[in-house]
C-alpha cells in the first residue's frame, strides 16, 4: 500500500501489510509483527516497532520504540524529539 495524504489520528500497520508512507500521519504509527513501512513522509507522534521491518528516510517529530524487529533509521531522516 502506498500513502500520500494526511491522516488525523493513530495508525497501526496489520501483520503481513506494506506501507510506503509519503504523505503525513498526526498522531502515533505503530508496525506490528511482519509488517514493512518504509517512512519517507512525516509522523508527527511517536513511532513504535513490535515486530516488523521499518526504515525511515523522512520525519519523526517523537520518539522511535524498537520492542521487536528491524528499525533502520537513514542518515538522511530526523527525528526531533516532543519536549
């Protein structure tokens, strides 16, 4: 699935879905079990992996939580934590 709009709200990524983010998500992303998202949009919230392949390329205005999975955060991302 690719994503290139806004969404307003939490956003949790199924078993076994990809996700190609381009646009914006407000609110937190969560990637369970054997999914992939591949960020190069923007979360404006935190970002949690409990078990699937992330890469981020893009925007995280929160934190990143790696409880399970593979996290891959490119030299070319920011990440600007919420005070």
């Amino acid at each position: 699935m690719e994503f290139s709009g806004l969404i307003l709200g939490n956003v949790t990524v199924a078993p076994h879905v990809t996700l190609e983010l381009m646009g914006m998500i407000v609110g937190e992303l969560q990637v369970e079990r054997s999914s992939n998202v591949r960020l190069r949009g923007m979360v404006d919230g935190n970002v949690e992996n409990r078990g699937g392949h992330l890469e981020v390329w893009g925007t995280v205005t929160g934190k990143i939580f790696r409880k399970k999975g593979a996290t891959i955060v490119h030299p070319e991302a920011f990440v600007k934590l919420k005070d």
